[in-house]
C-alpha cells in the first residue's frame, strides 16, 4: 500500500475520514481533503497491486462487454453522449478518448466526420477497438506522443477517478488542446443521493479502483487549477444513474458485490458460477421490480442536481 494525496491540493494538506468500504475480503478507507472538500483512497494499493483488482472479467466477454440486448442499449448511450459532445463545435474535428475502451465512442465520433484516437490500458479491449477501426495505443500517453495544439475535444467517460494521477495526466493533455479546446468528464459524483444513502455498498464507489471521488465542487476546482472553466454540467446519465441506484439497492439486501453487473456482463462464466439458479432468479426478479422507482429516482435526483454520475464539458481559458 501507498499514500493517496489530494490531486488539486497535492501532498501535506490535512484529510479527514470519510468512510470505509469493503472489497472481497479487504476494507478500504476513503478520505476528504480538508481544504479543497476531494474524496480519495488512502492508503491505495500500489500500481502492481492494482493490477489484481482488474481482471479479464472487469472487463468482460471476447468480443463485446455485455449480453447482446444490453449491448444495443450500451451504443444508443455513446450515440447520445456522441452527439452531446459534438454540440459544442461547428464542424468535426479530433478527439482523444482517454481509457477508451473497445472504442465504441471514437467509432460513432468517426461516423460524424471527426478523426479519434484512443488510448486503452487493458490490450484486450485496445485490440477490439483496433479492430473497430479505431486509431488506439496501449498503456497512459505518452510524452510527444501528440503534437501540441492537435485536438479539439479530449473525453474521459468514466476513467478520472481511475487514474493515478489524475493532474499529471491533465498537465499532460492541456498543451495537446487548440485554443478553445474542450475537455469532456463524467465521472461518480459523491454528493449524489445515491452515494449518501448506500456508503459502502454504492455501485459507483467500486474500491480500490475509483481512486479519486469527485462533486461538482471538486471537480471544478480540479480543472480551474489546471486552467479550464466550466461550460455545462448534467446530473441526468441514463446510461449510469438509475444502475447505480439498482445495483447498490441489490448489494445492501445482501446480494454479494455487484451480483446483477456480474450477471449481465458477457460470458464470464467464472464469476456466474458464484450464483445458483435459484439467486440468479431472486436478482432478477428483484431488479425487474426496482427498475422502474430507479428510474424515477434518476430524474428527481437529476433535478435535484444530486444525480449519482455527472458529465460535465470544461474549456481551456
Ligand atoms: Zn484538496
């Protein structure tokens, strides 16, 4: 294990206990920057350690994530969230995806005339979005591995809260930016209802591996420090919010972790197997019964401004 530190306030600034989460059969402790109000993991385990905690199965099936119904669902949320980013530019342009996984994302961009480029830590999902005919590159970018002033929108979909260093990546991507440029994030907002209501058994706290646990506010003050300005933020994610709130409903009644995100996910057999028929029913029949308050929980929230996942666009000053 290592120290985890504030990534806007750095190393020395004081944090406070927030909560503790258990993984398998670790317990993990998330703290709160005093200055700055950012929740992150401390101690976390070091990079090599990390590894363990990404399987091939948290990653999902040979060719696709999830079972084939959820699949269609899977690409009408990255066609919508395709067409959100385009709105902010008058014609096509280049976009970097960071963490782009299979790429579906890049490919629907490509398919508006934009030029993507993707990076992908896990090889297994940079080779299917390699064969998507998306231009990827494995492992975190590279120094001059872009020219400078190349994109016009670079994206995070659910990927800050993994990094290690989330400033050194920024401080990394601005100089890649045009004048004007747009970053896009979403990323598990921990001010959300959701997040205050289940603790530790809140799906989009998933430890060790969300590193970092944004709100609106930290969020902001994250990317003013590093020069960008907030130009739009929504609390409504179809594709995020209203799982969150089922599967968290499912890991406080007791179904182990993540039981019904196990179940959907494509073809791993192993991690199926640790739930008879008989439970898998039971998930089922309980999911098919919540959905629809999950769904309405989503839309107050998202008025309410508390949704579960934000996505918010930040343009360089
Ligand atoms: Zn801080």
């Amino acid at each position: 294990m290592e120290e985890g530190n504030c990534p806007t306030c750095g190393p020395g600034v004081r944090a406070e206990n927030f909560l503790q989460a258990p993984s398998g059969k670790f317990l993990f402790s998330y703290v709160r920057c005093s200055a700055c109000g950012l929740v992150f993991l401390n101690p976390r385990p070091q990079a090599a350690e990390m590894q363990g905690f990404y399987d091939e199965d948290y990653y999902g099936g040979e060719d696709r994530k999830f079972r084939s119904g959820l699949e269609v669902l899977r690409r009408l949320f990255a066609r919508a969230r395709a067409r959100r980013a385009g709105r902010y530019f008058p014609s096509s342009g280049k976009v970097l995806d960071v963490g782009c996984g299979q790429g579906t994302f890049l490919q629907l961009m490509q398919g508006k005339g934009w030029k993507g480029y993707g990076t992908e830590l896990s090889s297994r999902s940079a080779s299917r979005a390699l064969q998507a005919g998306v231009s990827v590159s494995v492992g975190e970018i590279r120094e001059n591995q872009f020219p400078p002033d190349f994109f016009d929108l670079i994206t995070f979909w659910q990927v800050l809260e993994h990094l290690r260093d989330p400033s050194a990546v920024l401080r990394r991507i601005r100089p890649l930016l045009k004048s004007g440029g747009i970053v896009a994030i979403s990323t598990p907002n921990v001010e959300s209802l959701q997040a205050k209501v289940f603790g530790g058994d809140w799906f989009h706290l998933d430890a060790p591996r969300h590193l970092f646990l944004f709100s609106p506010r930290t969020l902001g003050k994250f990317m003013a420090a590093h020069g960008f300005r907030l130009l739009a933020l929504s609390h409504f994610s179809w594709e995020q919010n209203p799982y969150g709130w089922l599967q968290s409903f499912l890991n406080r009644v007791g179904f182990s972790n993540n039981s019904l995100y196990t179940l959907i996910k494509d073809d791993p057999p192993s991690l199926k197997r640790r739930f008879t028929l008989g439970v898998q029913g039971k998930i089922y029949i309980l999911s098919a019964a919540l959905l629809p308050i999950c769904l309405l929980l989503s839309g107050v929230m998202g008025v309410r401004h508390r949704g579960g996942t934000i996505e918010a666009y930040f343009q360089l000053k």
